[in-house]
C-alpha cells in the first residue's frame, strides 16, 4: 500500500513540476526583437556587375565573398548608387554591408552568375 502512495507522489510531484517548467510564452520580448525589417537598398546583378541603390546617400560600402576576401570596402561614399565587377572572383555567393550616416550597418546576402 506504501508503495502505491509513494508512487502516486512521484506522479503528482513530477507532474507539477512539468507545469511550471513549461515553455516561455510565444509573445515575449525576443520574438519581437526579430520582425523581418525591409532593406533600404536594393542590389541588381547583371552578369559581374553588381549595382547597389538607395533612395538616401550610403555613407559605407563593404563587399566580401562567402570564403572571407574583401572585394570593395568604401568609406565617405556620399552617394545614393554605387557599381563594381567582381571579374576577377570565381565565388559566386558574397555579402554586402551598407552603413547610411548615424544608422546601424544593415547586411544583406547575394548571389551571382
């Protein structure tokens, strides 16, 4: 008979505890802290010829390929359009970070042919 009670226990008390450990709710501060937020630049690739546009002036430009080299890292661009080839690179997926003056660097990654 002990033993029957004593497992009863067991059950009420390990089933308590899988309710309060139970999963943070679906609406805290870390989902909100993620929302998809739209790029304010866009990339058009023609072949090699990458083109970055925005509607406002970049202040930073930086391009590297998915292996880690550096192609174009421009400082005090102060314009709304910038182009280069990547012609020499055999890589074919980089990333590009775009900095606009007092603003957070906003990444993105792209691919070519």
């Amino acid at each position: 008979m002990w033993k029957s009670i004593q497992r009863l226990l067991a059950l009420l008390s390990l089933s308590l505890f899988i309710n309060a450990a139970a999963a943070q709710p679906a609406t805290n501060s870390f989902d909100r802290s993620f929302k998809k937020v739209s790029k304010p630049f866009k990339i058009l690739t023609s072949g090699k010829q990458i083109t970055i546009k925005s509607t406002k002036d970049f202040k930073t430009i930086m391009v590297w390929t998915a292996t880690g080299h550096r192609i174009v890292e421009q400082t005090q661009v102060n314009a709304s359009s910038y182009s280069f080839n990547v012609s020499g690179s055999r890589e074919r997926i980089f990333f590009v970070m775009v900095q606009y003056e007092g603003q957070k660097p906003v990444t993105e990654k792209f691919g070519v042919e």
